[in-house]
C-alpha cells in the first residue's frame, strides 16, 4: 500500500486542531496535532529533518493517508514536497482580527506568565515559552496584538506565494466554510485524496475548542520579593542532610515553593529536567541548594535582594582546601563575612546559586540549545550539559555548574557572589585528640589570600610589545567613564555569529581588530573569549544610515562613541577604541607594525564596503584569520563569494557568521 502525507497548516487559533479530529474520523487516515518534536521556526537543516519526520510518519502509521497539523510547518513547505513529490497540504485561513484575539485570550488562559511569542525583546513583565515561542517568528516590537497582525499578514503572504509556485500540492481554504459546511469538508478531503465515497462528514465542528489548562497563569502579588516568585531546587542523591532539611522547611513556611527531587544518577541530567520544568512551570527565579548545604533562610532573601540575573553564596570544598567555586584570574583575596559583599567570580558552584528566568532563555535562545525528549513529552534543555573549553593548555572538562555558568559568560551575563553570606557544606570529619583539647576559631570577617599571582586586568594594553604600547598611548581611554542615557537593548550579536566566533578565537590570541563596533557587545564577547589578547575597536562611531533611519536609536548616535567608551569601561585596559573608518583604521593598524591573530568584520553591510574591508584586511594581514557577521543581508553575502572566488579562496557560514578559508 503506498502512503502519502497530508500536512495542515495556518497561523494557529485557526482550525487546524479541528482539522486534525477531521481526518481522524475517516477510515485511510489517522492525524496527528503539534507532533512533537516541534519544528523551530528558523532552520538551517530542513531536508534532513522533514525526512526524518516522514519516515518515522510511515514507521508508525499502518493507514494510507499519515498526517499531521502545526504552523510550524510553512518554513518548511519546500523541503517537504521536495521530499513528498505527491504530498498534499491543507492550509486553513481565518480572519485576522479573530486570530488575535483568540491567541491573546487562549495565552492568557494557558500560560503560566504574560507571554509574547512574537517579540525579541518581551516589554517588561512579559515574558518567551521556551517551548513555543522558538516556533513562531519574532520581531522588533513588543505590542503583542500588533506581532500577531504581522505573524498573520506575512504568513498568508507566504502562503498565496507557495501556492502559485505548487498548486497541485497547497490549497487554501477557508476555516468556516470547510470545516462547517458540506460543499467545503467534501472540496477539502477529496484534495487530501478521499474518495466521496469514503468521506465521513462531521459538520458544525467548533474552532476554539478548550485547551489543555494544566498550566495555569499564576497568581502572584506586585511584590518582586514574593517567594512564589521563586522556587527552590533540591536535586538529591541519596537523602538530604538534616541542617539543610530544616532551614528547606522554614522556607515553605515563609511561602517557597521547594522541590525535592531524586533519582538521578547523572546530575547534569536532574538539573536540566529540574531547570526546564521550572521555566514551563512560569517561575521567575530558580535556587539551587544541595542538600548537604546548610545555611540560614535570611540567606534566600538576602541573594534575591540583589536582583542580579546570576548570584551565589560561596562555600568550601568537602575534603580538601578550596572554594566551590573559581575565582576570577588574577584575584589577589577573598573577603568573606561582615566585610564581604558582591564580587565578580569566574564560575559557581551550584550548591547555592541563584539564577534568573531571563538567563535561562537568553542561554536557550542565543547558543540555540536544542529541546530535547520532546518526543517522550517530557521537555529538557541542556543549559548544565557538561562542556569541554578550550585553554591555552588544550581543554577544561567543565562540570555540570561550571558549564552552565561558561554558557551564560557567553552571553554576557556576569557570575556574581555575596561573600557576606555564611553557607557550611556538611561532610565526614575525622576527629583526633586535638579536637578534646581545642575549639576551632571561627572569624566574622575572613580574609583568604590566592597568593602574589599578578592580575592581567591591571596590566596594560600592550605591556609585552612596545610597538602596542604606543599605538594604545595614541588612543587612549578619557580618564572618567563618560555618563550616557542607557542605550536600547537590541540583539546586536547573534548566535550564529557567537558560535563562529567560539569556534575559531583561539584563547592563546594576543591581538585581534575588529572592524565596526557599534557599541562594544561584540567587542566585550572577543574579550572574554580571548582574556590574553587587546582588542583593537575600529569604528566612526557615527552610525550606518540603517540606525540614522530607526526612530529609537537616531536620538543615541551624537553620543555612541561615548556610549562605547561606557559599556565598555572595565574592559579599558584590553581595549584599544580606534576613531576612524574601516581602510583608514586598518592601515593605522598595519603602518604601526601590528599583525592580528584575528579580524572580525562587521562594519557598513553594502556590497561595496565589504569588499572593500575584507580585500584590504586579507592584503594587509596575510595570516590573519578573517571572521565577520550579517551573512543574512545579501550585500555582505556577495561581497564575500566575490572575494573568495576571485582570490580563490573558500569560506564557511554558520547563521549569521562567516569566516574565510585560507
């Protein structure tokens, strides 16, 4: 028996679960809705995944006719009837203004927290999914009425062009008439491929039929330190320390939501299921405590207070002399107790560590973390899959907390610590006749001293290479952090471009010139990525005409060099800020004997200013490794390929990143 595949398609809240029931009630079809896994709406491997997904469609479906109905499937509607030469696919159109309005109520009544799926950047108190946002498209706006407009509007458009170019394959119909009147169900199964008559007909089907409530909006006071706000996850091996478990139970007095979990034997595993249920469950904030940590519960409220995205108490190791933690390099001292406070670490253990909603699905969404298990309808995202990190001394196995702390580094995100806060890790002591003679001394304030290592933040630019040293000298830092209106926040470095990057900065690089620099994230990921290296900033810091064009930031361009010099400012000893256009800033650069380990490249996006940076840095630095960004505009897309094929070069993409090969 040969079987064919049947999609339904639409914008959602538009029938196509009822369209599902539909072809479920005929005898050579069965249907599926929202198969898991969901499709991500941006893609970079449709062919493979379409295929997958068919064939494992016939592995399980014995009928004809083997269905499914989603909106995630419109992007790849190519890739499957390039897969599925006879396939047929159903797409459902209802009025947009009932669209939205029934996307707005049923979110309101399904989703844990005020969600928007279709804004980059949520307004405050709004919020992604990290299950369903990543299948919809996002925007540059924050009203969510006017995102579904657009989702809506340029859904449609796709499909009216789709249908053009393979009319045979994709028809539109309308939700009413073909799912609630004769004429209409029977136009639609007999384009599936039913037969009159073995078309079962079910007329009068509703289309906002009630959904699985289970996650209910929760119901939470204006008060940011409102402790169902926050939960606290115990992930545990065997059982939990007695100290731990009765400072855990006084939090659930004071109102925590606590959740004990055991069972599993890898914990990088617990703490992703853990992390994933906490984010679907609609929580604000996680706590992680071990259960062999003992501390006292002012110690929760005391971390929340500091609204920081990442925040931990420190504690020792069990059985040796050292922190559960790394310091920065090149910290001289720790201060703990009455004279302690916030400072920046490196990595945090987990056995006390704070971290807020928002890490977790910036993390998720610009390291493009796969949703895993979604098949067995248990959701995980790896945020603490162990990770290997490169070094100057070949890799750093990182744990499962120190991994998840690196990912949010990449991000942006800084590890902060409250040394004012007391945590005693519990363990097996051995006790000898000293312990009968002697109390061991405990301090309110506790200094412990790392040695006399030098601090490479306060060398100077270029103190191991005179010829740096002197080009730093000539652009110098102000001597005060200039003081700027706080700059939008936009998605300036995407995460295609921040995995090219990860990929090729080697941490041993000692010089790399960026070229466009906007003001300074991607400049402050290539500091962080290569802590050895200056970074040398070449911009006009005038703004592209794209920016002199966009209402919101025309305002910030006469102070962007300013607001450079901010954002940056304690990265000022690694920084060289540069004031000139790209070929001018390239040849200071070379006319002052430097040669780059790297040149990343993203300046003036037109075909001719790319050409012109990308020859003159390959001219200029002939060992130096060329990386840029925006492989999504078609100027620099073809800038490159003209490049490469006149040079005879190669070059790799990766989203929104490229390198070229030498």
């Amino acid at each position: 028996m040969k079987q064919s595949i049947i999609l339904g398609i639409g914008t959602g809240r538009c029938g196509t679960a009822s369209l599902a029931k539909v072809l479920n009630q005929q005898s050579d079809a069965v249907c599926s809705f929202d198969e898991p896994p969901l499709l991500p709406w941006q893609h970079t491997d449709g062919p493979r995944v379409i295929r997958e997904r068919f064939a494992r469609f016939r592995l399980h479906g014995k009928k004809r006719l083997l269905g499914d109905c989603a909106s995630f499937y419109l992007p790849y509607i190519e890739d499957a009837i390039a897969a599925e030469p006879d396939i047929r696919i159903v797409c459902l159109k209802r009025p947009r203004e009932e669209v939205v309005a029934s996307f707005c109520q049923w979110l309101d009544q399904t989703m844990p927290l005020p969600t928007n799926h279709w804004a980059k950047q949520p307004a405050p108190g709004w919020h992604h999914d990290p299950v369903r946002t990543r299948t919809y498209p996002q925007y540059d706006m924050q009203n969510r009425e006017e995102g579904v407009r657009r989702y809506w509007d340029e859904y449609y458009q796709r499909v009216g062009e789709l249908i053009e170019r393979y009319p045979e394959h994709i028809r539109l119909f309308d939700t009413y008439e073909a799912l609630n009147t004769e004429a209409g169900l029977r136009e639609l199964l007999g384009f599936v491929g039913i037969p009159p008559e073995r078309q079962v007909l079910a007329v009068g089907t509703r289309v906002d039929n009630p959904q699985d409530r289970r996650r209910r909006p929760r119901q939470l006071s204006d008060n940011p330190m409102d402790p169902r706000r926050c939960v606290i996850l115990v992930p545990f091996a065997s059982y939990i320390t007695p100290p731990c478990e009765r400072a855990l139970e006084e939090l659930e007095r004071r109102g925590y939501p606590v959740r004990r979990v055991g069972g599993y034997a890898a914990i990088d595993q617990g703490r992703n299921q853990m992390a994933t249920d906490a984010l679907l469950d609609g929580f604000e904030e996680t706590l992680w405590i071990d259960a062999d940590v003992d501390f006292h519960p002012n110690s929760v409220d005391r971390l929340r207070s500091h609204r920081l995205p990442i925040v931990a108490g420190i504690y020792p190791q069990k059985g040796k002399r050292a922190l559960a933690s790394h310091v920065m390099p090149g910290s001289p001292k720790m201060v703990f107790g009455k004279d302690g406070g916030l400072v920046e670490i490196l990595y945090a253990g987990a056995g006390f560590l704070l971290v807020r909603r928002e890490v977790y699905l910036t993390v998720q969404e610009r390291l493009q973390l796969p949703m895993c298990n979604e098949r067995f309808r248990i959701p995980l995202i790896p945020f603490f899959h162990p990770m290997l990190h490169r070094c100057e001394e070949g890799h750093w196995y990182l744990a499962e907390d120190y991994a998840f702390c690196e990912r949010a580094r990449q991000c942006g995100f800084k590890i902060m610590a409250d040394t004012t806060i007391r945590l005693w890790h519990i363990g097996n002591h051995a006790y000898g006749w000293e312990d009968a003679g002697m109390e061991r001394e405990r301090f309110d304030t506790f200094v412990l001293n790392f040695g006399p290592r030098p601090d490479p933040a306060q060398a100077k630019a270029g103190d191991d290479n005179p010829a740096l040293t002197e080009f730093a000298q000539r652009h110098a830092w102000p001597s005060e952090k200039p003081q700027v209106s706080p700059f939008p926040e936009r998605d300036w470095l995407a995460s295609g471009t921040q995995a090219i990057l990860s990929d090729t900065v080697p941490p041993s690089a000692r010089l790399i010139v960026e070229v466009g620099s906007w003001v300074g994230r991607s400049t402050r990921y290539l500091a962080n990525l290569a802590p050895r290296a200056n970074i040398i900033a070449i911009d006009h810091w005038q703004g592209s005409p794209e920016h002199k064009a966009d209402a919101e930031l025309s305002p910030f361009l006469p102070r962007l060099y300013e607001t450079f010099l901010s954002e940056c400012w304690e990265y000022r000893r690694q920084i060289i800020p540069l004031k000139a256009d790209s070929a001018e800033g390239l040849r200071a650069v070379a006319e002052a004997g430097l040669q780059p380990d790297l040149v990343y490249i993203d300046g003036d996006h037109s075909f001719e200013s790319v050409v012109g940076d990308v020859q003159t840095a390959l001219d200029l630095f002939p060992s130096a490794t060329i990386v840029g960004d925006d492989w999504d505009w078609d100027g620099v897309r073809t800038a490159v390929q003209s490049v490469v094929k006149e040079r005879g070069l190669k070059h790799e993409s990766h989203g929104t990143g490229w390198k070229i090969v030498r």
